[in-house]
C-alpha cells in the first residue's frame, strides 16, 4: 500500500447557505481545517494609506531619477 502524502491546498470558498458556514466551524473545531480571513480591500488600503504623510512629492522623486541618470552616464 502506497503511503500518502499530506498535501496543503488552499481554497476560496463562497458561502451560499448559511449552514454550510457552521459545517466549516465544525470541521475547522477537528483540526481537519483552518479557517484564514483575508482582508478586505477597504482595509488593505487603510493599511497603504496609513504611511502617505511619507511619499515623496513628484518633485522629489524627478530629482532622484535625475541624479540617477546623471550618475549611470557619466
């Protein structure tokens, strides 16, 4: 008999009936799963906003991409 290799796979799930949701819990209660949220987008961009007082202007950057290519041509 041939052994068997436990294999992670990842899934998304869309959840139509309510119950299915329990049965997950139930399932996820054994350790035969694990349950991840994944952020939503509207977090995501709280997160990527969160340092905008640090972006560098457009003047700022175009002096950078000068000095970069002055240097690489000289």
């Amino acid at each position: 008999m041939k052994k068997s290799k436990n294999v992670m796979e990842s899934l998304s799930i869309e959840i139509i009936n309510p119950k299915a949701k329990t049965l997950l819990r139930n399932l996820a209660a054994m350790n035969l799963i694990q349950i991840k949220n994944q952020p939503s987008l509207a977090s995501m961009l709280a997160m990527l906003r969160r340092n905008e007082a640090q972006v560098p202007s457009l003047e700022e950057i175009t002096q950078e991409v000068e000095f970069v290519r002055q240097a690489r041509y000289e």
